[in-house]
C-alpha cells in the first residue's frame, strides 16, 4: 500500500513563553488581585498554530526566531515534539525570546500582554532564505505577531507557490490592500471583524445567515471572499463571496454550531481553531468542513491548562466530531 504524505503547511511567525497566572477572576484596572499557580509553557501564536496542525496530521515547517535563552530551548523542544520542522526556526543572540503574560480566571478566560523579544527579529530576508519550503506548499499560515513586512513577503511567496494563504488577523492591526490581496482566506474574531470592515456591525451571536449577507459583502468590497469569523463560544461562521466571482456577487454562508464544554483555560483555542483549519484544508477539506473539525478542536484544547500541551490529537477530534 502507498502512503500518502500530506502537502506541507508552512507557518511564518511567533514563538513566545508563555508565562500564566490562574486566579479568581482577572484584575481591575488599578487593582491586585492573588493568583492560585504560575506557571511557564510554551506559546505564540504561530508555534501554536504548527503544533496545533502537527497533531491534526499536518505535515508542517515553522518559520520564526528565538533567543539563544532557556525560553527559546523550551520551545524549540515542545514544537519538535509535536513533530514540527523546526530547521527554519533561527537563534538570535542578541534579543531574549519574546514572551507573553497572561491572566486566566476561573471561568478560563484570559487577558494577555506579549512582548515581542526575538520575534520581533524575523525579517523577508528569514522568508527569502527558506523560500524552498513554499515549493509545493499546500498552506501558508500566518498571523500578526511579526512585522508586517515579513507577514506580506511570506504571503507573496505562498501566493506565487500556488499555496492556500490563510491569515488569522490577530493581534490586529491594519493591512495594506497589498496584502490582503494575497490572502485566501481570513480568520478573525467579531472583534477584529469589525474593526478590519471600520466598525460595521457584526451580527449577535443569535442571528441567522442572512444577517451576514452584508458583512460577507463588505469583505468582498475589500478583496476578501473567503473569510472565517468566530464567536468564541457561540461557534463561528463561514463567509463565501462566490469564489473569486467579484464583490456583491453573494455566495454561500455557513452557520458552524459550538460544541459545548466545560472551559478550564481558552488560551490558545483560537490557535487550535487556526491550526486545524489550516490541516484540513491541506488534507483537500472545504473551508466550511475544515471550520467545523475546527470548532471540536479548539473546544477540546479549552479543556485543558496551557496550549500546546492542551491540543487535541486528530482521533480525539474525529471521535467527539463523529
């Protein structure tokens, strides 16, 4: 029998410690509040992102920098394991590798403050130099925690390569039209939605499909017909401007229901969503099918503290999805 390897996924971005103090509720501003435990795992987004799609059955290389510090060894173990390629993934000896502080309540929910440290480091000229892994890409993964000249040269070769470029707005910030041109596919929280389209309104988490017929629409208007947007709990849904047939052309939306769980710790779920959706559009999955294996995902990652260590195995994913 031959064995298929799946197309490689490549992530360009984010490596940071992850340092999380579980407590109460979170702080006011002004206010101290005691937390219950500390501890340091390993994140960023786009080493979440990898490992997240690793352990979903995604052949996967990451693209990134760390410092030449305990926190970067950290890392550089923890996505290896996972069975990422991390041959891409540059020391710098001159910057600390960047970190996150996070607050998680008893709830799960979270607050966060990253500081770039070495990610901040990651150049096109890091890009151009492993421009070899593009070749015969099925999946560029990106988000917004490098520059963003990195980000858009990264999405300029998946785009030449024939590759899915998929970026998850987040933390977000502004795009240059030339950039969004080069994006396949947006994933964004309500949030980020509404900034992204200058402050429209996002429908409630209550609304049916026709309510986002205008958001679709709006995306179009900016160069974006296929787009993801989650609603935390409530699920997400699945924008389709026809495929690439022109703004106001309309399309299919897709409601993907929640699933439901007792959340201990949401941080690092919307990597997990990105991560899977990532693995089964390189597996030939539809954007909507590869949303909803999503949703199981990142709901079983909330089950658990930390992030990469919290993320799901395919089968686990498939047995609840079934």
């Amino acid at each position: 029998m031959t064995i298929q390897i799946p197309s490689p996924i490549v992530v360009v971005g984010s490596l940071n410690a992850d340092l999380t103090i579980y407590c109460d509720r979170l702080p006011l501003p002004g206010e101290t509040v005691h937390g219950n435990s500390f501890a340091v795992n390993p994140g960023g987004k786009s080493a979440n992102q990898a490992v997240a799609a690793s352990k979903l059955g995604g052949r996967v290389f990451l693209i990134g920098a760390v410092g030449d510090d305990s926190n970067g060894t950290m890392l550089l173990a923890s996505t290896a394991g996972a069975g990422v390629d991390i041959s891409r993934v540059r020391r710098a000896p001159d910057a600390a590798t960047g970190v996150a502080v996070i607050s998680v309540d008893a709830s799960g929910e979270n607050s966060i403050i990253i500081s770039a440290g070495a990610n901040g480091t990651l150049a096109p000229g890091d890009v151009a130099a492993s421009s070899e892994v593009f070749d015969g890409a099925s999946v560029v993964c990106l988000c917004l925690e490098v520059g963003l000249a990195t980000v858009e040269a990264a999405a300029r070769l998946g785009h030449d390569a024939g590759a899915t470029v998929l970026l998850n707005l987040s933390p977000y910030a502004e795009i240059p039209a030339s950039l969004a041109e080069l994006c396949d596919v947006l994933l964004v929280n309500a949030h980020e939605a509404s900034l992204f389209l200058d402050g429209a309104a996002v429908p409630d988490a209550g609304a049916d499909t026709a309510a986002w017929a205008p958001v679709r629409d709006k995306f179009a208007d900016r160069g974006l017909d296929r787009v993801v947007v989650t609603l935390g709990a409530n699920g997400s849904v699945v924008l389709d401007s026809g495929a690439g047939a022109g703004a106001g052309t309309g399309g299919p939306i897709t409601r993907i229901e929640p699933t439901r769980v007792n959340a201990t710790d949401t941080t690092g779920a919307g990597d997990a969503f990105t991560g899977a959706v990532a693995a089964r559009l390189a597996a030939g999955q539809s954007l909507p099918a590869a949303a909803a294996f999503a949703s199981v995902a990142a709901a079983l990652a909330a089950t658990r503290k930390g992030t990469q260590t919290a993320y799901p195995e395919a089968a686990d994913v498939e047995g609840m999805f079934a």
